[in-house]
C-alpha cells in the first residue's frame, strides 16, 4: 500500500531527525518537500481542507521531532501556501462564472473566500472571516483535480529552488566582493563557500581570513577547503576577532534561521562577530535561502536553541578529575557537606578518586562548587549551539531571490508564507 | 464657527451624550465608529453621497474631541473607507445601507475580539520571572498581561509609573494586584532607575503613525529612548483601528489638539498649591503636554489583532487599505 510506504518514509525521517543524524538547512529542506509532495499526490483528498489538514498533521510530526530545525516548518508552510494560492484561484474561477451567469450579481465586494485571506486592516470592516475560515467544500469537490496537478507543479517548483539556491545565491557573489577585498567569515556552511568559491573564479585577488569557530573547530576545515580553491586564506582563533575587525571590509556568514522580526539563529559565536563588525562600522552580510526566512518571533533567546554535548569544551576524562577537585573542597569544608557530597558522587568520580587523585589538572581550578548544587558537579560547561543576532546589526541579507535589508523582511514573508500557516497543527509551535 | 454649525445640524445633543458614553469603556475610534453606525440608521438620506457627505460632517465634528482626536479621525477614516468601499458593490441604496449596518453591527464587538487576539499574540514575549515595565493604563496592555497570568499561568513582576496628572498608573495597579499580579508603582521620574531591573517595556497606544512610530500618553517617548539605551526591548500593544494615516516627524507635529499653556498644575505634595507665587507671568508659562511620539527605531515589535508586527510593515498595511 502506497499509505504504509509513506508512513514508513516519514517515521524513517523522524527518527533520523530525532537522533540528529540529519540536521541543518541541506539535509532536512529538500527531503521535507519531497514528503509533503508525497501527502499531495498519494493521499486521498476530496476537499482542500481535508489536503490542509492532511499537510499540516503530517507538518506538525515533522516538526515535533526536530523542533530547532526551523526550515522544516517553513517548508511546510511553503507548501500550504502553494495550495491556499490554488484553490482561493479556483474559487474566485468559479464566482466569476457563477456570477456571470446570474444577472444580478448580488455579490460582495471582497473577494469572499475566505480561505486564504489573512486579517488586514483592509477586511477589518469588511467580514467575519472567523466563520469563513474553511468553507468551499462544496464548491470545490467538483472541481479538486483540475488543481491537484498545479500544486504537485508549485511543490516541484519548490523542489527545485531547494536544489539550485546555493547556486542563486553564490551568483549574486561578484557584486558583493571586489579586488583586494578581505572577508571574515565563521562556521560552515554550503551557501558560503560556494559564495567565496564564485569569486575566485572571476580571479580576483582577495583574502579571507576563517574564526576557527570554537568548540566544532569547522573554521580550519572551511580554510582547507578555500585554500584548495586558490582563496587566500588565514585561519585565526575566534578570540582574535575583535583585533583584526580593523583590517576587515566586510563580514560575509551563514546562519541557521532567519527570524521574523529579521534577527539571526545563528551558530554560537556570530553575536560576537556582528558585535565587532558594528564596533568597527564593517559591513555584515548574512548568506541565507529564502526557505530559511521562519515567520516566527523568539520570544525568548533561548527559544529554538540547543544544547550541544560539552565533550569538545571539557572532555570526559577531565570532568573526572574536576570532580574529585570538587570532593577534595568539601573534605576541606564542613564535616556535614563532606558526607553529603560524598554520597550523590556516582561512577567517574569514584573511579578517579580510586586512582591516584586528579591527574594533570592542578588543584583548585574550576573547582569551586556553585552554590545549590548537590550532584558532585563542580564544573558547569553548556555548549549552545545558536546565537540571537538582532537585527540591527544585519547590514544585508542576500537570498537566493536577491539581497534584501532585515526590515524588509516582513514583506517576503507575506509573499511566501499565508500568516493562517505561521502556528500549523495543534503542537507546531514549540 | 462653522465647526459649531456642523455640530447642531449634524449630531444630536443625545447622539454627542451617546458618543462621550461610549468613550468613557471604548477606544476614541471604535466609540466613533459605532456613533457613525447610529447616524446611518437614523439618516434620512436617500442615496450614498448624501449619505456620505453626513457622516463626513459628523465625522469632522467627533474629530475635535481634545483627548482622543487623533485615534477618532482614524477610526472615521476607517469606517468612511469601507462605506466608500460597500458603495462600489452595490447599485441599490438600500441594499448598501443594509449590508453597512449589517457589518457595522458585527464591528461594535470588534474592540473585545482584537483585544483577545493582541493577548494571545503578546503574552508569550513575557517570560517567566520576568519584570515588565509600563506607564499610562491601557486596555489592551491589561488584557495582555491578564492573560499572560490567568491563562498562561505565568509568574512574573509589574513595574509601574504612576503616570502623573492622570494618576491612572494607580488604577492599573490596583486592577492587576486584584488579579494576582505583584506591582510596583514608581515615579514617573524614575523610569530610567526602574528600567534596570525590568526586562522589557509594554505600553499602549493612542494611535500608530504610518512610519510604525506611535503617539500615546506623554512619558512614553522618554520610556522609549531609554530602553533603546539600556538594550531592552520595548513593545507596543495596539489595535489595527489605531493605524492613522500620520506622518510626524516632530513632536510639535502632534500637539495640535493637547490644551497647552492651561496653568492647572495638580497640588503638590504636602499642600495645595500656592496661587500667587506660581501664577504665569509673560516671562513664566506653564504647558500641559498630554501625548507625546515615539519614532519607530526605538520600537521593537507592535502587538497587533493582525499579527505581530515590526514598525515597517505598519506602513504596508495602511498601503493596502488606501490604496
């Protein structure tokens, strides 16, 4: 059965995200569009609300097992625009016909159909689009299948910008970096390099200094791959940033989301960088694909972000020797505080207290037990994998549809996202 | 004065008591709207110009009120924009006026149902633990941080001014108190103190320029400049029917209707004021300022029934509803 392959599909993709083996922009877009191309063209649909519904259910599993991977979302919502487009088409197709054949055209004069029609000051007055929201289903059984295929077509369309947006946007290259030009960059990402890559090929000499992006370290990879490429480029620390900002004319990084009001989810370290860049007036440039733009504000920084393992910061053999550092603290403290830090102590700590002590860490650094805590923990080492950038250090934003500034960005997400879609399916939020 | 003719041909003594009723528990825009509404169903016009040329003649007369002017005229302008617009659908009179009604009756509520929607969209910017600074009473900002506590459960704190002159900063106060809410009023003057320890500002707004900007009480622009400075975000809560097609680029561009030079200075602490010695002389004048304009860059995100919106796309909207 075509339905069992297809849950298959999805529950294949959900456990992938959920274990993170597929994460990021590329990995997760394309085959996010591909499913719910599958939803159009494999599931019995009579009515575009039942599609809606459909879309939106399948939408919500999606998101629900990767909430931090907010192109997901915005695909989906991508696709539920393409079909609101086509039907509010075939519905004002057929009032035109309707009401060409009354005589009497006794008509409204806002295009009444509700269901893709947003609240605006224009239709404040105009109706009560609460009660409209999903009707036509009589209007369009009729006529569903005329409008099955144009969306397959919008959805394919969708496929195929996913597939050539790095290409769109490392075209745009050229005008943005000229001879003798020094970019910083940070992180790794496709959309960047491809960038860089484009304007080595017109041999223009420039120079690109990498932040080494502490703790993935993928800046040394990026500096391997560009030097390949015959880029001249310099590897630096990320602490170094700030120093050689003077020297640089323009930022030019990749970002994970884009958010509604036009800040950046951005890998960890770019605040740092965008702060810099604004210190010393240099432009910052985000690369990002316009299925990137989410229609979501955070509501608060950490909304969306992760927590990455702390094994590249603090690896686990000195988690150990901090540990007994920490025991070795509470011996020296109160006779009471000894047997309870004792007692919760579990696994590593007992095995590097059975050893001769802490090896190669020297007494008394990050050892001090941060008050409330009782887990034999001394030592706190989170890794957030994203930063907040506010839009006001957004010099510009190039998409795959062309460079736009972070105030404009609310008007893209009119264009591409229906604001019905911005909170699909009942958990879809968070 | 033509302004004085208007009124006594144009609203009725009952229909001016009807308007300052609907005031006192509405916005100045909805309470217009819904005088507008009454003057259609008791209008003895017979086509849509004459219709429309009476409620331009109301609307002009509502839009001096001193207070609220600026959020009437956009309600008016509301509200004649969509009779214009009815206008075009039909060849009936009759039936236009009919369907007119027939919205405007759905309209009345619409204050409530946009109050409930900003809620909704607004509260999940206040986090947990959070401090929320405010000035000026607002109605949408109560509904907001109500719902906020009541349906969202969330625990947070109120910083509150006491919005001087007004002394509406005390209503407030008690009004979330009652709720549940801790509240702290302070000085007016002490925004800049109080803001260190808040972590996000949420006013209201009398109306929303087309460049995003606000006018709204007076204290707002200087709550304004310093969250800007202090880094914290700073929100609005508005209704859609507050958009006006404003464009001010002064302060003074809005003072047009606020009493100024009117020597009522509210007692001081500790004793009436004293006559004599604050009298105004030529060389001492006092001004009562009662709204002031904040400019859009000090403004994070506005709460809206239509969305939440950064100040630019205000402008769009008022583009599509005018042009």
């Amino acid at each position: 059965m075509a339905s069992d392959a297809f849950e298959r599909e999805v529950s294949v993709f959900t456990t992938k995200l959920k274990r993170r083996q597929l994460s990021g922009f590329h990995q997760t877009a394309s085959r996010t569009a591909e499913l719910m191309r599958s939803v159009v063209v494999h599931t019995r649909w009579q009515t575009p609300a039942k599609l809606i519904e459909r879309i939106q259910r399948v939408g919500a599993e999606l998101v629900r097992a990767a909430p931090q991977e907010l192109c997901i979302g915005n695909i989906v919502r991508r696709v539920l625009h393409i079909v609101r487009e086509e039907v509010d088409g075939l519905v004002r197709e057929l009032e035109r016909a309707s009401a060409s054949s009354r005589s009497d055209a006794l008509t409204t004069g806002m295009p009444p159909s509700a269901f893709s029609t947003a609240p605006s000051l224009h239709n404040l007055l105009a109706a009560n689009l609460h009660n409209e929201a999903l009707r036509t289903p009589e209007l369009c059984s009729a006529a569903v299948h005329e409008i099955k295929q144009p969306i397959i077509d919008g959805v394919n369309e969708l496929i195929d910008e996913l597939g050539s947006l790095v290409h769109s946007i490392a075209e745009q290259a050229p005008e943005h970096i000229h001879a003798r030009e020094v970019i910083l960059t940070l992180g790794r990402s496709r959309i960047v390099e491809a960038f860089l890559k484009r304007v080595a090929k017109t041999e223009r000499p420039f120079e690109v200094i990498v932040a080494d992006t502490a703790p993935s370290y993928e800046g040394a990879e990026v500096a391997r791959r560009l030097s390949e490429a015959g880029i001249q480029a310099t590897l630096i620390t990320d602490a170094a940033v700030f120093a050689l900002m003077a020297r640089i004319n323009k930022v030019i990084i990749p970002t994970h989301a884009v958010m509604a009001d036009g800040g950046l989810l951005a890998p960890a370290g770019t605040l740092a960088v965008a702060l810099a860049a604004q210190h010393h007036s240099v432009p910052f440039v985000v690369c990002a694909g316009i299925p990137q733009l989410t229609p979501i504000f955070l509501t608060d920084a950490d909304d969306f972000n992760l927590l990455l393992a702390p094994a590249p910061i603090l690896s686990y053999d000195e988690t150990a020797a901090l540990e007994v550092n920490a025991l070795c603290d509470a011996d020296g403290g109160a006779d009471g505080a000894e047997g309870s830090a004792a007692a919760v102590v579990d696994g590593p700590a007992r095995r590097a207290g059975a050893s001769s002590g802490p090896a190669g860490v020297p007494p008394g650094i990050a050892c001090r037990q941060p008050s409330g805590r009782d887990d034999g923990f001394a030592t706190d080492s989170p890794n957030p994998a994203y930063d907040y950038v506010p839009p006001g250090l957004i010099s510009l934003l190039i998409t795959n549809i062309g460079g736009t500034h972070p105030s404009y960005i609310y008007r893209l997400l009119t264009e591409f996202y229906n604001p019905l879609d911005i909170h699909f399916g009942p958990q879809a939020a968070l | 004065m033509a302004s004085e003719k208007l009124k006594n041909e144009q609203l009725s003594a009952e229909q001016l008591r009807a308007f300052h009723a609907h005031l006192r528990d509405e916005p100045g825009a909805i309470a217009a709207i819904k005088v507008l509404i009454d003057l259609i169903q008791s209008s003895a016009a017979t086509t849509i110009m004459g219709l429309q040329i009476e409620l331009q003649a109301a609307a002009d007369v509502l839009k001096l009120h001193e207070a609220e002017g600026i959020s009437i005229a956009s309600g008016c302008e509301l509200f004649m924009r969509f009779v214009t617009r009815t206008a075009l659908d039909f060849s009936e009179y009759e039936a236009c006026r009919h369907k007119i009604l027939e919205r405007g009756e759905f309209f009345k509520e619409h204050s409530t149902r946009a109050r409930t929607k900003i809620a909704e969209l607004g509260a999940p910017f206040i986090r947990d633990g959070a401090t929320v600074l405010t000035t000026g009473f607002s109605r949408v900002v109560v509904a907001l941080l109500l719902h906020a506590a009541q349906a969202l459960k969330k625990r947070f704190t109120v910083l509150l001014t006491e919005s001087h002159a007004s002394g509406l900063g005390y209503t407030l106060a008690r009004t979330l108190a009652a709720a549940g809410i801790p509240v702290t009023v302070i000085d007016d003057a002490a925004v800049a103190v109080g803001l260190e320890r808040a972590d996000l500002v949420l006013c209201g707004a009398e109306a929303v320029v087309e460049n995003g900007g606000v006018i709204s009480k007076v204290g707002t622009c200087q709550l304004a400049i310093i969250a800007h400075a202090y880094r914290k975000p700073f929100y609005i809560a508005a209704e859609s029917f507050k958009f006006a097609r404003h464009y001010p680029l002064h302060q003074r561009d809005i003072l047009g209707s606020t009493p100024r030079g009117v020597p009522q200075l509210a007692p001081p602490v500790g004793g009436e004021p004293d006559a004599a010695s604050r009298a105004p002389t030529p060389l001492l004048t006092y001004e009562r300022l009662t709204r002031d304009y904040t400019a859009p860059k000090y403004i994070n995100l506005l709460f809206t029934d239509l969305g939440v919106l950064t100040p630019s796309a205000v402008s769009d909207e008022l583009i599509k509803l005018y042009y």
